[in-house]
C-alpha cells in the first residue's frame, strides 16, 4: 500500500489541475485571477507536504522543543512565506490591468474583448 | 489523529474549490476563495508550517480578498457564461493531472523523515542555525540571514508591483467625493458626541460609508489599535516565534485598510498620506539594501552581519532586525498603496 502515502500530493495536483481549469476555460478576467490564485495555493500546499516530518514539530528551537529534536524542514517554508506574498503583488497587478481593460472596453470577457479587437 | 485532520481539512478544500469551478456569482468565488485560503492556512499549521500558515491567513483571506473585491467594484459582478464548450480545457488538465500524479510515484512517502529533501543542507540549518545566526526560529534565520538575498529578491518585487499599481491606476482622487466631504468638515468633528437623530440629518449631507453601521464603527474603533499593536509584536517578536517582516506588514496594512473601509478612504489618505506612504516604501528597500552595503564597507561581504557588531551573535542579531523592519516597512507600504489605488479608482473613468 506504498501509494496510500502520497494522498496530500494527489489532492494538492486535483486542487492545482483545478485553479489551472478555471484559468484556461474560463473567460471572464477576475475568474481567471482567482484561478490562478487557487493555483499558486497548491503548489504551496505540494511544497509544505514535502518539508512535513511526521513526528516532527514547527522549526523553532527553544527549551519547550529541545525535547522534540524532530523539526519540520524549513526550506519550503522560507520559499513559500515570500512567494505568498509576491503573489499576492501579482494578483494585484493582474486586477489593475483588468481594472484598465474594463475601462477601455467596457467588459472583462475574453471573447468581448476579442470581438471588439476584431471590429475595429 | 494527524492525518484524520489533514484528510478533513483536505476534503473541505477540494469542495471549495469544486464550488468557486462551478459558480458564476464572482462575489461568491472571491468569498470561497477566502475559505479556500483560510483552510490551507490550517492545514499548513497542521504541516508546522506556522509562518507560512500565519502569512496566508493574513495575505490569502485579508489582502487578496479585498483586492478582488475593489476590483470587482470597478468591473463586472456577474461571469458571463463561455460561448464554447471547454472540453479541450478538460482535457489538457487531466492529461497534466495524470502526468503530475505519474511523477510523484517517485517521490518519496508524505511525512517520511528519510526523504532527500530533509538530508540535503536543512540538516545544517537545523544543527548550526543557533550558533551561527542565534534566532530560535530557524525559518527567521534562513529567511533573513542564509538566503537573504533571495529575501531581498522579493522584497524587491513586491515594490516593482507597487510601481506597476501606481502606474496602471495612480492615485487619482475622487472629486465630487472630496468637495463632498470637506464641507461639514466642523460637523464631523463632533459626529462622536452627537446624539443619533443629527447623526441621521448628518448623513444625508455627506455619506460616509460607514455612517449607517454604528456596530462596526464602535468594533473597529476597538479593533484597530489592538491590530496594529500585535501587528508590531508580530514584527518584533519574529526572532523568536512565527513572524516577521512579511506577517507584521501586512497585518499592519491589513489595520489601516479596515480603517479606510469604515471610515472612507479619504479619511484614511489624510491620516496616512500617499506621498508618506512612497516614502515608506522606498525607506524599506532602501534599509535592507543598505544594511547589505554597510556590511560591505565594514569588511564583510554583502548582507554578511557578522561584522556589524563586535560578536558576530550580536551582529547577526542586529542585522536581522533591521531588514526584517526594511522587510516590514515596504510590504506595509505596498499593500496600503494597492488598496488606495483601487478604491480611489472612480468607476469606469478613463
């Protein structure tokens, strides 16, 4: 039963092929963000299921731990902390830009967009 | 009992995100994708990931949702449904999906202490961090002192999108709301003490947007100071437990925004200026550059604090402190001039 072990892979690839769904299919600009929100939150969660120890505890070394001597491995969290918030900036950029595109065309479904492209 | 936990809060996870898949209300999807946010939050403490668990329930839940959301004001509330059917989307993303869970037959068992990953040089970390660096929070150590140039890095981006935001909608001011608001400027000094019935009369002349809610002025008049005092301790006391630059930034920013939500924006930009705020966000790159500098005029190499203090301890100590406040600094900069510039956006201007 060596594949039962790698579930929290499994739901995180479901949740991640699922934010990767919304960005593709989906039309509408803010949709698609939060797709690719959905996105980025699973490739986190892939990430800290890798530095996970069972047994162990959160890296942090003081006179309640030392008893443990089990921690977590704190690579993939120094990574993660920094790309949550560089994407929370992305997301940021990305609504600005679909703020302007609203504003110049008057919607934020792709096919609009595309169909008023065409006309001009 | 770990991994009952973890398969709960992984079920719910997949629920919510088959819901925000499914729904065409975007007010909703950006609600769920709140939920969404807040259970992995759980799930990562769960992992012991306590910092990243802290930073994506501020960022995730707090930030991000209130950025949608100043943008869903400003566009569109209602998805439109797809002229195509997506069945070509369907299927790239189980092709993908198949080939991702193909690769992680490789990988190594979830939770297993053997795996490659905990052998390589988080051992070290792990061992020497106390003696080398000093915090006991060994993620503060890596983050700030052994890849502090990838720190830097970041740090770095978050101001360029800062810029991008600043660039793409600037800060242009609402008029018709200002001259608005300016007026009964003598009246709303005394908006506190005044009974209801003027409160009423009061908001007929100017409409604050918070006007009409009593309970949530009295609660965030409460609320805000105790944000912004623990947002510090989060900022101060990240040596030592979860925390850091990142976290007390954005809980900081997070204070301020629910400020400008309750008592209108521009209430909020006359207490906490845009022009002060590009300084700020300048001042917090500038102090971790600079630290990097003054440990290269002091003979070490850049972002090398040994040297900034005759024991090296002390040095590193000094040194993590001033770009975790560099750090903290800009990320509260930045995320405050996000949210001005979206809410300063009038609908549909061009």
């Amino acid at each position: 039963m060596s594949w039962v072990g790698h579930y929290n892979y499994w739901v995180a690839i479901f949740l991640m092929m699922s934010g990767f769904y919304v960005v593709i299919s989906r039309g509408n600009l803010i949709k698609k963000l939060i797709g690719l929100n959905v996105f980025s939150t699973s490739v986190f969660l892939l990430y800290i299921s890798m530095g996970k120890i069972f047994g162990g505890t959160a890296p942090i070394i003081n006179e309640h731990s030392q008893k443990f001597q089990l921690f977590s491995n704190p690579i993939p969290h120094v990574l993660i902390l920094t790309a949550i918030v560089v994407g929370v900036a992305t997301t940021a950029v990305g609504l600005a830009l679909t703020v302007r595109i609203n504003e110049r065309y008057g919607t934020i479904e792709e096919d609009e967009i595309r169909a008023k492209d065409d006309s001009l | 009992m770990e991994s009952v936990v973890d398969i709960v809060l992984l079920s719910f996870l997949c629920i919510t995100v088959v819901a925000i898949v499914y729904i065409r209300k975007l007010f909703c999807a950006i609600m769920l994708l709140g939920i969404f946010s807040l259970l992995s939050a759980s799930l990562f403490v769960t992992m012991d990931a306590v910092d990243v668990a802290f930073t994506e329930a501020a960022v995730g839940t707090g930030i991000s949702s209130i950025l949608l959301l100043s943008a869903l004001a400003l566009t569109h509330t209602r998805e439109q449904r797809p002229p195509h059917q997506p069945y070509i989307a369907l299927l790239v993303v189980v092709v993908t999906g198949a080939v991702l869970i193909y690769g992680t037959m490789d990988l190594p068992r979830f939770g297993d202490p053997n795996s490659p990953i905990h052998r390589h040089v988080a051992v070290r970390y792990i061992a020497d961090s106390p003696h080398e660096v000093g915090p006991p929070n060994i993620v503060t150590s890596v983050l700030a002192s052994y890849r502090g140039y990838d720190t830097l890095g970041e740090t770095v981006v978050i101001f360029t999108a800062g810029i991008a935001l600043v660039g793409l909608l600037g800060f242009r001011r609402r008029q018709e709301f200002k001259v608005r608001l300016y007026q009964p400027m003598d009246k709303k000094t005394s908006y506190a003490e005044n009974s209801t019935e003027d409160g009423d009369e009061f908001e007929d002349n100017i409409k604050l947007p918070g006007a009409n809610h009593m309970v949530l002025r009295i609660v965030g008049k409460m609320f805000i100071p105790l944000i912004l005092l623990f947002a510090l301790y989060v900022q101060f006391h990240g040596d030592y437990g979860p925390g850091g630059g990142f976290q007390a930034g954005v809980i900081f920013a997070s204070g301020i925004i629910l400020y400008a939500l309750i008592f209108d924006v521009e209430t909020a930009m006359r207490v906490i200026t845009p022009k002060g705020l590009r300084l700020l966000a300048v001042a917090g790159v500038f102090i971790y550059g600079g630290v990097g500098l003054v440990c290269m005029f002091l003979g070490g190499n850049f972002l090398d604090y040994n040297v900034l203090s005759a024991h090296p301890l002390h040095g590193q100590h000094l040194g993590i402190f001033l770009i975790e406040l560099g750090v903290g600094i800009n990320v509260f900069a930045i995320m405050v001039i996000m949210f001005y510039t979206f809410a300063n956006r009038k609908r549909g201007s061009v």
